[in-house]
C-alpha cells in the first residue's frame, strides 16, 4: 500500500503540483516579491512594531505563492529581518517572525505549498474542500503573529522613527505589479470555484501570467527572465521528487520493521486512557517524522505512519490529514531541527536554536490548532 500511495503521489507532483511551483517561481522571477515588500512596508510603516508587522504581510503573500518556507524566508528575510532589528527588537526575534510568517505561507489558501494538492488527492476530496477548510485556521494563526509582535513591541517600548525604515516607497509600478499577484490567485480561486480541477485552475493561471508579467519593464527589456523562472521551477520539482523518492524508501523499511503497527499499538492503549494524550504522543511523531524534511516528504512520511491510527480513533479523514499537515508544517520551526528557523537565524544573525525556540513561542497557534481539529 506504502508503494501504492508514493505511486500515485508521483503521479500528483507531476500533474498537479509541477504547474503550481511553475507559477510560483514565474511570479518570483518577474520582479513582484520587491514590490510586495515595499507595499508592505508603505503600509505598515506608522506602527510601533512596523517592520515586523510588514515582513508578516510580505511573507504571506509571498508564502501564498511559493511552496517552500526556507524560500520564502530567503527571498523576503534578507530586507525584512535587518528592519525588525533596527526598530528595536532582537536578532533572535526578528528571525523568529519571519520563521513563523514563512512557516504561515504553506497553510495560506489558495496556493498552499504542494502538501495541500497531494492531501485534496489522497483524501478523495476537491482541492476547494481542502481550502474552505483551513482558510479560518489561517486567518487565526495569522492573527496571532500580529499579536505576538504587538505584545512585544509593547514590551520593549519600542518608539516609532521614520528613519529606521530605508525602503523606498513603492512606485505606481509596485502597485501595478501587485495585479500579476492577485491576478492569478483570483483567477485559481474563480476556476476552483466553477470546477476546474487545481492542476486546470493553474495551468490557465500561468497562460494569464505570463502575457501579464510584460506589465513590468524588467521583463520588456529581458524577457529571457521568464525561461530562467520556468528553470527554476524545474529544478523545485526535481528536488521534491528526490525526496519523495528517498521517503518512499523511509516509509517502506518503516512497514517493513513493524514500527508503524507498534506505535498504532501504544497509541491506541493511550486513547482507551484519553483521546487528547494519544493525540499528544501523535503529535510528537508528527514533529519527530518531520524533522529536517520539507513540507511535502514530511505529510507523506507521517500520513503513511500515522494515518491509519488517527483514523482508527474515529476522526474524520479530512481532520486527521489536516492534524497531520499542520504538524508537518510546524516541524519547520521546531527545535532541535528547524530547517525555517535555521535559514531565518542565518540572516538576522541570531543563533540558530534560540530562534527556533523564539518561533515556536510566537507561532504557537499552529499547534493549537490541529487539536481544534
């Protein structure tokens, strides 16, 4: 059965998960994730904790469109975590809002990361099921990250100056680029919603987007910018594919010792005690199973192991695969192996440990929520 789902799961990265890294690296590549930041900031700059609340925004909406935190953390961390620091607040914590803001992007509808594709495949559902339901769990973790940076900024008293911010404010060119975002997202979303399927929605997403990215002039002058993106999106793919290969191999010895059976075993003589320890011990293995991995090998490792245990509790398919994802997402920020934190402390020059500590504080909603579940 292991050999059966990574099957199909090839299958789905192909089909389905290839256009969607496609748009997401077009879009990179045509110049929109500067002006996000600098929109972000322009909007954001008269609060206290400002330039956080600003790397939140941009990471999110960057996040909605990249697959991967440690891209997103990269690609937005390097102007966002040196204004966190020079409005006030630590390395550690400059690193740790970014961690957690990129962490986010993966669970933000509609383009969440691969996991959700491979998830709406397995569960038998449409790829819309799987975004109505965690569009409010977003929504609330998103909410939290703002709350933790405005308890923190009132902590440490921060004061508001106009000269910590060099951002340039954004041109009518940023503005315009905002529409190569929302445009394609609006036109997922439209297609999702008439029915299409999510390899459909994306595949006419990027028809749209790429007449559309000669809107900037960056790509007028060089349009040989958009193969580069296309490449780029080649080489993301062809790393998941490794992994998921390499977790196949993973999951398959794993069947082949028994582990997953014996730890059906433990787990379900800890449900006859209480259904939330057994979902404690599970949401330990999630975090274990996905340390150091992607998002994407992470769920399936961990679907594979945990699955039918969960299930076997009596929990709603669709919850016990969401229970799972969120758990596979958040190990991205969890000591001792938090790959997201780890890129995020590179840049802020924080140490790495302490800010994945400082991510799994501010980010405690995404491990609250999957008991919500």
């Amino acid at each position: 059965s292991a050999q059966g789902i990574l099957g199909s799961i090839m299958g789905v990265v192909l089909t389905t998960v290839l256009p969607i890294i496609i748009l997401g690296s077009i879009l990179e590549g045509c110049g929109a994730g500067g002006s996000m930041i600098r929109i972000s900031f322009h909007l954001m700059k008269k609060f206290k904790g400002g330039p956080a609340y600003a790397a939140i925004l941009a990471s999110a909406l960057f996040g909605t469109v990249s697959g991967s935190a440690v891209a997103n953390v990269v690609g937005t961390g390097v102007v966002t975590i040196p204004m966190i620091r020079k409005r006030g607040f630590n390395s550690n914590f400059a690193g740790a809002v970014e961690a957690t803001a990129s962490t986010g992007g993966q669970i933000l509808p509609p383009i969440m990361g691969a996991a959700a594709l491979v998830m709406a495949d397995i569960v038998g559902g449409s790829y819309l099921t799987v975004i109505l339901a965690v569009i409010i769990p977003a929504i609330a973790y998103y909410m939290s990250l703002f709350l933790a940076v405005f308890f923190e900024a009132q902590k440490l008293n921060i004061e508001v100056t106009d000269d910590d911010i060099d951002v340039a404010s954004p041109s009518g060119q940023d503005w315009l680029n905002m529409l190569l975002v929302f445009g394609p997202i609006a036109i997922i979303v439209w297609l999702l919603v008439s029915g299409l399927s999510a390899a459909g929605a994306s595949i006419a997403a990027i028809l749209l987007l790429i007449p559309m990215s000669f809107l900037t002039p960056d790509v007028r002058k060089r349009p040989q910018m958009l193969v580069a993106a296309l490449s780029d999106g080649g080489k993301v793919v062809g790393q998941l594919a490794v992994a998921i290969a390499i977790v196949g191999i993973v999951v398959s010895t794993l069947s082949a010792t028994g582990v997953p059976t014996s730890f059906a075993v433990l787990l379900s003589s800890a449900s006859s005690n209480s259904l939330l320890f057994a979902l404690m011990i599970a949401a330990a293995g999630c975090i274990i199973l996905g340390m150091g991995m992607p998002t994407l090998p992470a769920y399936i490792a961990i679907i594979s192991v945990m699955g039918p245990t969960l299930q076997g509790f009596g929990m709603d398919l669709l919850a016990a695969h969401m229970f799972v994802f969120f758990f596979g997402v958040a190990a991205g920020i969890t000591p001792p192996v938090a790959l997201t934190a780890f890129a995020a402390a590179s840049v802020s020059g924080g140490r790495p440990v302490a800010t994945a500590i400082a991510a799994t504080r501010i980010g405690a909603m995404m491990f609250l929520i999957p008991f919500a579940w």
